[in-house]
C-alpha cells in the first residue's frame, strides 16, 4: 500500500485530500456521514473577527460544470469558532485548517493573533474571496496588497501561514512570489473565478450580489495551469485546488506541483467526496507502482 502522508510547512497531514474552506462549515454535519479522521485535514469557514451574516440570497447559481457562489464570509467570529467549534474539531484526529479573511490588514492580523493561542495547526490566509465589498478579493490581486497583507498577518501568526490565492489576476506568479517574500509557509490555490449569471425573463442577474465565484470541474484545467506556473516560480509548498472530482483528479493536481489538495464544489453534491477522492488517488499510487503520494509533487515531465 502507498504511503499517502504527506508533510507541509511541518505539519503531517494522513493523506493529501483536505475539505476546502466553504463547503464544509465547521465538519459537524459531515462527522454524522463519516469520521472526519479519515480526510487529510479541514479547512475550516473563511472566520472574521465580527460575526457575518454573509450576502443576500440567492447565493448560489448553477453553472454548466460547476457553480457560482456569493456567500459573502457568513461565519460566526472567531471568538465563536474558538469557543463552539475548536474544542469539538481538535478532538478529530485530522489537521484542522483556520481560514481566515478580514475587512482590514488590522483585522486579519487580529483574527491571527487569536487563532495563534489556540491549537489550530495551520492559518489560511484569504485573500482572494470576490464577494465582498471590503477586503477579500482587493488584497489579492495587486503585489503591494498581497505583500502587506501577508507581512502585517506574519507578525501576529505563531502558526505556518497557509496564503490562498486568487486566479482572477493577470500573472499569478508575481503573486506567489511577492507572498512568499514576506514569510508565507505554504500556498493555496486557486480560490474561485468571478462570474455572473443573468435570467433572461427577469433581467436581473441570478445572484443578489450580482456576481460570484466560479468552482467546479470547470475551472480546473485553469487551476492545474496555475498551479504548474506556482509551482516553477516559488519554493514554496502548494494546496492545489479548483474542481477536483476524482482521485486521477488529485493525482493531476499533484503532478503539477501540489504537495496536497483541497476539495471543495464535489462536496456540494457528494457529501463523502474527499473520502473518496483520497479512497481513488490510493488506488491510482497502488496501480502505477508508486510508493508515496509525495512522489507525484511536481512529477509532469512538460513538451
Ligand atoms: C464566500 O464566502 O463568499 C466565499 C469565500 C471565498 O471565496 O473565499
């Protein structure tokens, strides 16, 4: 059998497959499914320093492949996550991933500052959620923002600092690069690309927040593409994510330059997603020989 552990900025992870933030709240309706040691780990709801109550609905559009979402960062404040949830998570037996996102570098930092007197083992830094009207998505897609965020966030984080990026920018790579200049552990990518639906009898767009994130198999071949890029500019170690469905998915995300993968759209219509996905890329390790899920890392051999 392959050895399926796999070990980013220090912390060991069972195996490679890690529900992603959003669509997996705080793992308690899916512990009644399964237990929750069998995924690599959780990233846990995008947490704010106040509570949020994200955007109107609707929130969610079907898209053909995937789906567009504006939740808007609905979460309880990280005192709330610290208080109802963490407790119940730590005793799981997975890595447990904080996502956090904020109004304000001030915010973020705060919120990091929390999270670092408890035991979450990793900080997921957002900056790259598009539905917001502060923060998010703003920090994310020009250097300088980036690149303050994470250095202000770094001064207040005692844990490995997780930066999650997004695609909705011209060249990603100076992105991760500007990241990893100001202490960035690891890297995660890609958050979800803007989209927009309109109803055509209505004329109003489908999502009250008029636009929203794209994820699913449909953006994958973009994720894959960015990864690959990341993964040749940055010494960084990379979470690959966006539309992975399948364990021959992970695989691919692997062999583009991810150390580990998120799943996140598969989860909205399979709940046991990650379970499976982890279940299939073991199969796939066995089939082809191949002693370790590590070993795929970055293992395409391009034209
Ligand atoms: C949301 O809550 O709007 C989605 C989070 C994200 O895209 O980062």
């Amino acid at each position: 059998m392959a050895d399926m552990s796999v070990k980013i900025a220090g912390v060991a992870f069972s195996n490679p497959v890690i529900a992603a933030s959003g669509v997996f709240g705080f793992g308690r309706e899916y512990a009644r499914m399964y237990p929750l040691e069998k995924l690599g780990g959780i990233s846990c709801k995008g947490t704010t320093l106040e509570p949020r109550e994200g955007n109107p609905a609707p929130r969610i559009a079907e898209t053909p492949c995937g789906m567009l979402n504006s939740v808007g960062l609905q979460n309880p404040g990280v005192d709330a996550f610290i208080r109802d949830s963490l407790p119940w998570l730590r005793k799981q037996g997975t890595v447990i991933i904080s996502n956090i996102a904020g109004k304000t570098v001030e915010d973020m930092c705060e919120v990091a500052e929390k999270l670092s007197d408890t035991d979450v083992d990793m900080i997921e830094l957002n900056i790259s959620c598009p539905n917001v009207k502060e923060g998010g998505v703003a920090f994310g897609t020009t250097c300088s923002g980036a690149a303050e965020a994470t250095a202000q966030v770094r001064k207040h984080c005692k844990k490995p600092l997780i930066v999650k990026l997004s695609p909705n920018v011209t060249d990603i790579t100076e992105i991760a690069r500007a990241v990893e200049a100001e202490g960035a552990d690891a890297l995660s990518l890609i958050n979800t690309l803007t989209g927009m639906r309109i109803d055509v009898n209505t004329r109003r767009p489908i999502l009250r927040n008029n636009t929203g994130g794209l994820s699913g198999a449909a953006v994958f071949p973009i994720a894959v593409r960015m990864v690959w890029q990341v993964y040749n500019t940055v010494k960084l170690p990379i979470i690959g994510m966006g539309g992975i469905y399948s364990g021959r998915d992970a695989a691919e995300m692997m062999l583009a330059g991810a150390a580990a993968v998120q799943v996140g759209a598969a989860v909205i219509t399979n709940p046991y997603a990650p379970v499976q996905i982890a279940s299939e890329l073991e199969q796939y390790l066995d089939g082809h020989g191949i002693a370790a899920a590590s070993e795929l890392t970055g293992g395409v051999q391009p034209w």
